[in-house]
C-alpha cells in the first residue's frame, strides 16, 4: 500500500508499506536470499528481530478488531499507549488523545453504532507499522440508517506493544 500525502494539489511525501517476510515466504525465498535481494535493493536485511517485531504488531492489531467487534472496551483499551495519534476524514487532520479520551469516543461510537462490526479482509505489517483493510457495517440508530464501506486502517505499535497510532482513511460520500 502506498500512502501520498499531498499539498497544493501534489505528492509531498509517500509512505510505501507491505509485508516483506510474507512476501518472502510466497515467494519461497530462505534468509540467504532474502538478504541477497535485500542489499540489491540498497537496503539492510530484515533481522529476525524485526520479523519478529512485525509479527508482535500484526497480533496486536488483529486482537484491537477482535476486541472492538466483542465491544471489549477494556481489551480495546489495554491495546493503546497512552496517548494516541489519531486520524480520520472527519477529523481532517491528526489528533492526540490521551487513552481515557478514547474510552470516551469507542463508548460514545459504540453507543450510536451498536451493530458495527469491522471485517478484516487483508493486513500486512512492516516492523512497527500495520496496513488493514477492512470492510465495515453499521447503522446509526438515531437515523435508523445503516452503511456498508471499505476502510483502510495504519497503525503504528510501539516497543512496548501498545498502539500508538491509529489512522483510517474512508469514502465520507459513502459514509455520509
């Protein structure tokens, strides 16, 4: 996945994100020759501690949906730094919100959307940083108007395997 961020109408800055040692494993390449085409890419080898620092990330999102679809408040919170970095198309820009805010918002969401459930179709993680895409369903219930939309989530999980960043990215047409 590749993320642009964009000012005055162009790229000002691009993130690329995927899953090397899945990448790796597809294409049947052992630790040699994953670090052969490493380094012929200008690039250092993945080091068993950063496969495993991506598979740690990779668990700790898939257990925030798990816990967000049980309307696990206290899984979900138990899951998140202190602080998080924050970012969606209603929000329009990033936000930090202490983990006690957060409890607010998920309450106050799951509040008005009772029935969101959030369909991991595909993730991929690269060392610290997580790429989901997910499929949500909801309804609103002081509309009595439900939606159905695709979501792509990044997150960013800390040392201390906590999630410290959480920004997803929607078509608000849909949603709206």
């Amino acid at each position: 996945c590749v993320v642009f961020q964009m000012k005055n109408g162009k790229i000002d800055r691009a993130r690329e994100y995927f899953d090397s040692f899945s990448m790796a494993q597809q294409l049947g390449l052992d630790r040699a020759a994953l670090a052969k085409m490493y380094s012929s890419l200008g690039s250092a080898d993945i080091s068993s501690k950063r496969v495993e620092t991506t598979r740690i990330a990779l668990e700790t999102v898939r257990l925030f949906f798990d816990a967000w679809n049980k309307k696990d408040i206290d899984g979900l919170m138990a899951l998140l730094d202190s602080k998080v970095s924050g970012r969606n198309p209603l929000s329009g820009q990033e936000r930090i919100i202490t983990k006690e805010a957060f409890r607010t918002v998920l309450r106050r969401n799951m509040k008005s959307f009772p029935d969101l459930h959030m369909r991991v179709d595909r993730a991929v993680a690269d060392g610290e940083i997580v790429a989901v895409e997910e499929f949500e369903t909801a309804t609103l219930t002081s509309a009595n108007q439900s939606y159905e939309m695709p979501v792509a989530c990044f997150f960013r999980v800390n040392a201390d395997v906590l999630i410290a960043e959480i920004h997803n990215y929607w078509d608000t047409k849909t949603y709206f």
